[in-house]
C-alpha cells in the first residue's frame, strides 16, 4: 500500500497536512535546497504536535559528504524524537554509508538527476537503514518522471523492497503522476510543489490541494500503516 508523505516547512503546515490526513509528516526547508533542513527546535516542536499520531521524518540538510559531519548532525536531530531522518546521497560515499550503520533510523535519498547508482541500495541495507527514496536534486529541471522511466523506476523499488527497504518516490511530482507510479509498488510517494499555493514550493500549503492527493491515494488501513515504535 502506497502512502503519502507531505513536505512542511512549519508548525501551522504540519497541523494542516495532519488535519488532511497526510500518512508521513517530512520537515524541510524547501528554500535551503533539495533536502534543506529546518531548526532542531521546530522538528522538535512538531514531534511533540504529531504525537505519534503518524510518523515524522526530517532532512539532515544539504551537507557535505564526511562521515563526522553527517554523524554529528544526525545525533542532534535524531535527539528530537523524529522518527526517520532522510540524508542526501549525492555521491557514492561508501565512507559516509558506513559511518551512519546504526546512527538512527535513516532514509537514503539518491538523486535521478544525478545518475543515481543502484548498487548502493545493498549498502545501505547491509549499514541498516530503513528504506531509500528517490527525489531530484534540481527543482527547475524536470521532474521524477522525466528523469528517470517506469521501468528504471520499478527496478529502484523492486530491488530497495526485495532488500528489505522502505521505498520511496519523489521530485516535482504532480496529481497526475499517482496512478501510474502507484501502479510501480513503492511504499510511499513525497509532494511539495503541488501540495502548495499555485503549486510552487516555496509557497504556503494549500488545504484543498494536500485533501486532494490524499483523496487520489488509497487510505492506509490500521494494518498496513508505518509503524513508528
């Protein structure tokens, strides 16, 4: 089952996209780039708002590929009860990958617009991580599914959830993405853009719109919800 993860920037954006039933809270600046991240006291401040109610990841910022740099930062946000931290992978950082093993529950993000190497979904799940997600690293490209085809796409997922990983889809995706990439099984598919007014991500969350794809996504049951224990 294919939940909905749905990009915040704030307090007032997470109660709405709770409200509209979002099945993932994500925190991140969309103005500070592609995983830009926001102050530990704000993620912290939702984590107390969510309550548990529904699973809280955060973005651990654009940062460079060195392994104290990403373990330190982790450490503090992992200190704010989130419940997944997603880390950029912009490069094949083995290094990185290897420091992070049992740092917190981590989600890899690798980058279609940055040929993304396949191979390392085997490291991340042998380093422990929770699951792996595509997005895009540039906003004014293109999106997910024009970078990358439905069968490039369905080999991501097939091979990150026959390693035991949650998979996730992202990257400018619009309403009239969902039926399709559904149909490729990931576990979870990411808005922004059209989540917001006018559809541009820096902009506001829109109610009507985040009611809208959460209309267009079958509703988790109790059963098949993530878990966040």
């Amino acid at each position: 089952m294919t939940r909905l993860l749905a990009s915040v920037k704030s307090l007032p954006e997470a109660r709405l996209a709770l409200a509209c039933g979002a099945d993932i809270i994500d925190l991140k600046d969309p103005e500070a780039g592609a995983l830009g991240a926001l102050p530990l006291d704000i993620v912290a401040r939702v984590v107390r708002m969510v309550d548990r109610r529904c699973p809280v990841s955060a973005t651990l910022g654009d940062l460079p590929m060195q392994p104290q740099i990403l373990c330190e930062t982790a450490a503090q946000l992992a200190a704010t009860g989130v419940d997944f931290i997603k880390v950029g992978f912009f490069c094949a950082a083995k290094d990185c990958i290897a420091a992070l093993a049992g740092k917190a529950r981590l989600i890899a993000v690798l980058f279609a617009d940055r040929s993304p190497d396949l191979n390392l979904l085997a490291d991340f799940a042998d380093a422990g991580f929770a699951g792996v997600m595509l997005d895009t690293a540039g906003k004014t490209n293109g999106s997910l599914r024009s970078q990358m085809d439905a069968p490039a796409l369905r080999e991501f997922v097939q091979r990150a959830q026959a390693l035991g990983l949650v998979a996730g889809l992202a990257g400018s995706l619009r309403l009239e993405d969902i039926p399709d990439l559904i149909k490729l099984g990931p576990d979870y598919l990411g808005f922004r853009g059209a989540l917001c007014v006018g559809s541009e991500r820096n902009r506001a969350l829109q109610a009507s719109r985040v009611s809208v794809l959460r209309n267009a996504i079958p509703r988790l049951t109790a059963d098949t919800s993530m878990a966040v224990s």
